[in-house]
C-alpha cells in the first residue's frame, strides 16, 4: 500500500471511505514518506509524528458524522496560524511563534476531518520565490534536489509533490502558490481575494495587500484543488474583503461557451522555448475538445504589473524595514537579496501611495474591460522552470531575464484580484515540470478550476523520480 501517498486525495478519500484503509493506516504511511523524505527536501518543518497518530486515531471517537475531508492528512505554510505549530514565516524576528488559535482556514479543515501533519517551511517574511531562510534552511525540488521547490509557498509544493502530503494551503501576493506549483508539478489555485478567508495570515492580508494577497489551496490534481476549493470556501466576518458569493456549477457545455485567449510571452520577457510549448500544447488540447482558443494578450498587463511592483515591492519593503529596525544582522541572505532590489529604488511617499492605490482601480477596470473579450487566459506562469539554488538571472534566446521578471507572469492576477490556476503540462530538457497558467475575472474561480479540469484529461500530475524511488526500496 505504500503507493497511496501518491494518489490523488480525491482517490485516498475514497479509499477512506470505502474502509479498505483507515485514517489512522493512511496518516502512518504519510508519517513513513516523511521520514523517508523529509531530510533530502526539507519541506516540513514543524512535524510530530505522535500528534498526527492521536488526531487519526481520534476520528473514529468523535461520534459525529465524517466530514468531506475526513481522514485526509494536509500540510499548512508556515504563515497560517496552526493552534500549537509553529508560525514563523521563517524569520529568526519570528522564532517560537506559536499560535494559540487555528487560522479559519485550518478550523473549516479540522471540522472537515483533515489530519493535518504539521506546518511547511518558506522564505523569510515570504519574500522570495526560493525557499530558504535562517532558521531552516533551504527546501529542494524532489525533481532536483539541486533546484529550489519556489517561494514562497515551497515548503507545501515539495511536500505535495513528493506525497509527504496529500494537499494543503499556501498563500500567494504574487505568485507564491503557482510559482511553485509549476516548478515541482503540482496544482494550485489563487482564489479571488475573500472566497477563502485570510483570517490568520502572518503578516495580514490587509490594506492594499488585501487584494494582492490571498491563501490558496495546492494539491497533486485540479479535482483535489476544486475539492479543497468547494469544502472550504466561504465568507468570514473578520475578512473584510469578503463577498457572499455562493459555490456556482457550470455544465461542460456552459464553459464551451465561454473564449479562451492565449499567449506565449507578454512581448518583454522571453520563455523557454519549452514553455512556449507547453501552452501550445494546453492550447491544442482545448480546441480538440471544442473549445474556441484565440490569441489574445491585454494591453493593461504592464501597468498592473508596475503597479503591482510599486504596491509589492516597495511598500512591502517599507513594511519589513519597520519590522526589522535594528534587527538588521539577524536577516537571511535570500531577505537580504530581495531588500537590495528595492532599496535601488526611493521610499514611497504618502502621495505616491495613495496614487498607486487608487490607480489599482484603474488599471483593473481596464483589464476586465479587455477580458471581456476573452474572460479566460491561458499563459506561462514563469519564464523558466525550476532553477538552480541562488540563480537570479538566466539567457533565454539572447535576452538576460532577472530573478524578478522572470516571474512577472503571475503578478499581474494578483493585482487584478481574479483566480488563476495552474497544471502541470510540459516538461523542460532537463526533464522538469512546466505548468501552464489559466486566469479569470474576479469570482470566476468555478470557470477557472473548470476549464482545468478539461486539460487536466490530457495533461496529469506524475511523481518524481526521487519519490517512486523511495517508494520501490521501501517496499523492496
């Protein structure tokens, strides 16, 4: 049995269901992954194996009817508050936060019947797309133990990718769920802000961050993602960005009738020539199934992206400077590294702010004015797959692409507030995952997850080598 760690967790809710394993079989076999793989990847950070066994074996005592999740061990990042797990968004400014209550998102788990397994590492106050920090060190790609698994969310995607975990939550202000997603071959979704509630975030999803932040659900298939996505979604009264949106259901003839447009790059940062042709790929696999697919790229998308740098990058640097004022030499180099780029740049001032803000409105009104031509759109979500441990800058085709461009094409859907997803659809020379991105407007996530789901027949989650290894020796 010890390949159900790589199954879906729709496929192990089954299992569960149908009692040919119990919670507390399915949490020990999880607990042997862990500690198979933990070491080489170091996705976990926060793990008590005696702690996962009394929460499986606890289900069975609760008397209460099992929940849509029950039995299914999660992981969380460590920037949702987890009640008794440590939340330190990797910062040593941070060390020994606990939490002594539950972010909404892991109470609606917990009454879902999730086991939850422990908390996921990231990069320092999460700014980085590279897991790695001072208090535990860098987490490796299960494709490539060589390469960096992303950021921020890459704890999580490591963890899910390799079945130490069968889903969990990330969250993501400007790509942290989807960059690595793309990069180990898994799924995620960021939700449009307010539909999962950000109650329990460190640092708040507030202010400006309200829209560009949000807590997302990652998982090895977009049925998992859409499963995560219907269980627990919903308004909270202490989200304010929150909107009474009910789950909505639409036909496969209903999303046939919705256009889809694409495009390859956004004309100032070249792709790999393989992930050009992943999206051909998802492209091809849409029109065959009926779908009408067109070329389409928005005007708007460099203003949000510069105003998404403005809000992201240099007032969230404002932010980390107060919070590390004298503190300066206990920073992580990978902290550091973020903090030069935007310290290139002048402080914002009130004025600027305050414009910024507004013109968020703007230049979101003019984007979905574009997409309602093509509601939904189809794209990279990175220039490049997973790269090597502190690489910051790559040749594609003679152009020199920086760490922070390379990863623009998930930005602009923060600024915008609407749901983006991402599937893994193609594979790099050097054999690594290529995910492709599908975006919407804002509240269109059962649109977005649905037209995934049509790709996801064509393309799957496949394990990593490394995982299927371990696996084979164990059993052996």
């Amino acid at each position: 049995m010890s390949d159900v760690v790589l199954r879906s967790a729709v496929e192990m809710l089954t299992m569960l269901r149908a009692r040919k394993v119990s919670p507390l079989e399915l949490a020990e076999e999880h607990i042997r992954q862990i500690d198979r793989l933990n070491p080489q990847l170091n996705a976990l950070i926060d793990f008590d194996a005696d702690r996962v066994r009394a929460q499986a074996a606890a289900l069975g005592q609760s008397g209460r009817a099992p929940g849509m999740l029950s039995g299914l061990p999660m992981s969380v990042k460590a920037s949702i508050s987890v009640a008794g797990h440590r939340c330190e968004t990797g910062s040593p400014l941070n060390q020994g936060h606990i939490p002594a209550r539950d972010a909404i998102i892991v109470s609606r788990m917990r009454q879902a019947g999730a086991v939850v397994l422990g908390t996921t590492n990231c990069p320092e106050f999460l700014m980085a797309y590279e897991t790695d920090n001072c208090l535990y060190g860098r987490t490796s790609n299960p494709w490539d133990l060589e390469r960096t698994a992303g950021g921020s969310s890459g704890g999580e995607s490591a963890a899910i990718a390799a079945g130490l975990s069968a889903a969990g939550f990330g969250s993501d202000s400007g790509g942290s769920v989807r960059v690595p997603a793309h990069f180990t071959g898994i799924c995620a979704l960021k939700p449009t802000p307010g539909r999962i509630p950000g109650d329990g975030h460190l640092p708040p999803c507030a202010g400006p961050f309200s829209l560009l932040g949000t807590i997302g659900p990652m998982a090895r298939t977009i049925e998992d993602v859409s499963l995560l996505f219907r269980a627990l979604s919903g308004p909270a009264d202490t989200d304010p960005i929150a909107a009474p949106v009910p789950l909505q259901q639409h036909s496969l003839e209903d999303l046939h009738q919705v256009p889809i447009g694409f495009f390859e790059d956004d004309g100032l940062t070249s792709v790999t020539p393989e992930t050009r042709q992943a999206v051909r790929s998802a492209v091809a696999s849409l029109r065959r199934q009926g779908f009408r697919v067109e070329p389409f790229r928005p005007c708007a998308l460099e203003e949000a992206r510069t105003l998404w740098w403005k809000i992201f990058v240099r007032g969230g640097t404002m932010l980390i400077d107060r919070m590390i004022a004298g503190q300066r030499a206990m920073l992580s180099p990978i902290l550091e590294d973020f903090l030069s780029i935007a310290h290139a740049e002048a402080p914002l001032s009130g004025e600027e702010l305050l414009s910024a803000w507004v013109d968020c409105d703007r230049v979101r009104g003019k984007l979905l004015t574009e997409m309602r031509q093509y509601p939904i759109l189809l794209m990279p979500v990175c220039s490049v797959p997973a790269f090597r441990h502190g690489e910051r800058e790559w040749n594609i085709g003679g152009q020199t692409v920086a760490y922070l461009d390379a990863m623009r094409y998930t930005q602009w859907f923060n600024l915008l507030g609407g749901p983006a997803a991402v599937i893994p659809v193609g594979r790099s020379a050097e054999n690594l995952p290529i995910g492709i991105q599908i975006a919407g407007r804002p509240y269109q996530d059962e649109i977005v997850l649905g037209i995934a789901a049509v790709l996801e027949q064509d393309f799957r989650y496949l394990p990593p080598p490394l995982a299927n290894q371990e696996l084979r020796t164990a059993s052996a």
